[in-house]
C-alpha cells in the first residue's frame, strides 16, 4: 500500500505542477496581452497628440505668415497713401500755380 499511495501522491502532485504550470502560463498569456493593448493603446493616443501637435503648430505658422503678410500689405498700403497724398499736394500746388498764374495773365490783359 505504501508504494501505492508515493506513486498516487507523485502523480497528484505532478498534476498540481501541471495545472500550476498551465495557470502560470494563461497568466502570463493574459498579462502580455494586456501589456500590448496598453502598448498600442499608448502608440495610438501618442500619434494622436503628434498629430493634433503638428496641426497646431502647422496652424501657428500660417497664423504667423498671415499675420506678416498683413502687416507687409499695410506697410505697402500707407507707403502707397503716402505717396499718393504726396503727389497729389503737388499737383494741388501746381494747379494752385497755374491758376495764379492764369489770373495774373488775365489781369494783366485786362489792364
């Protein structure tokens, strides 16, 4: 009966190792599965922020180019107004001249 009872304790106990080893293992299983969702999961929500990051900064620059090419246009502008303002008190003086002019000539035909 001894002999019996080692041999049904060692396969007994063997089962146990084996049911151990078998549990370890979907563990383990579940455990790299949950790791590499996480993993994925950080990849995805990381490419995410790159791309909404690339967005906004993508965003800034144009804001930031619009912004100059406003600025140069409105530089460009009241250049343009200036000179024109300019131009145009020239040709007011002159027209102004020549009117006194004519009036000097009138009056001096007239005289």
């Amino acid at each position: 009966m001894g002999y019996h009872g080692d041999y049904m304790t060692t396969i007994s106990e063997a089962i146990t190792t084996i049911k151990k080893a078998e549990n370890d293992a979907e563990k383990l299983i579940e455990d790299t599965e949950k790791k590499s969702s996480e993993m994925i999961d950080d990849a995805e929500s990381k490419s995410k922020e790159n791309v909404e990051n690339a967005k906004k900064e993508a965003q800034e620059e144009a804001d930031k180019l619009l912004y100059e090419a406003e600025n140069n246009a409105k530089k460009e502008a009241y250049q343009i107004s200036n000179k024109t303002t300019g131009e145009v008190e020239i040709s007011k003086k002159k027209a102004s001249n020549n009117i006194d002019e004519a009036a000097e000539i009138i009056v001096k035909s007239i005289l």
